[in-house]
C-alpha cells in the first residue's frame, strides 16, 4: 500500500485550501500537481520539506502535499 494514499491527500488539501485554490476531487488532478511541483524542483525550486540526495523529485513533492505546503490554484486565462 502506497503512503499517503489518495484519500489522504483529498483531505489534506482540502482542508488546507484558501479561497482562490481549487477543491481537489480527482487522482488526476493530485498527479498533475505532483508531476508540475517535481518538475519545478527539478528546475532549480528549493524543497519545502527535508529531502536527501537520492530521494526522487516526485517523492518530495507528495510528501509535501501531504504536509499541506502544496496548493493547486485556478489557472489565469492568457
């Protein structure tokens, strides 16, 4: 069993969420934000949680999901 499970993050998001942030209701959604924040530490962004050299990038970015640092907001029309 993978830890944190999906249920986990739904209620860890959600019940960290602000008012211009999105209620999270799909793995789809849990896994695009995932996938957008490794890439983004990938890219030189500073962890926001402890991460060691060999942890993978998308690793560190669930675990910060699960600490309720990771939000997913709407997106701005160009």
């Amino acid at each position: 069993m993978l830890h944190p499970s999906y249920k986990e993050l739904f209620q860890v998001m959600n019940e960290t969420k602000e008012n211009d942030q999105i209620e999270i209701t799909s793995r789809y959604t849990l896994a695009l934000a995932a996938a957008k924040r490794a890439r983004q530490i990938q890219q030189g962004s500073a962890p926001l949680v402890e991460a060691t050299a060999k942890e993978k990038n998308l690793s560190v970015a669930v675990r910060e999901m699960n600490a309720g640092l990771v939000h997913v907001c709407k997106e701005e029309a160009n």
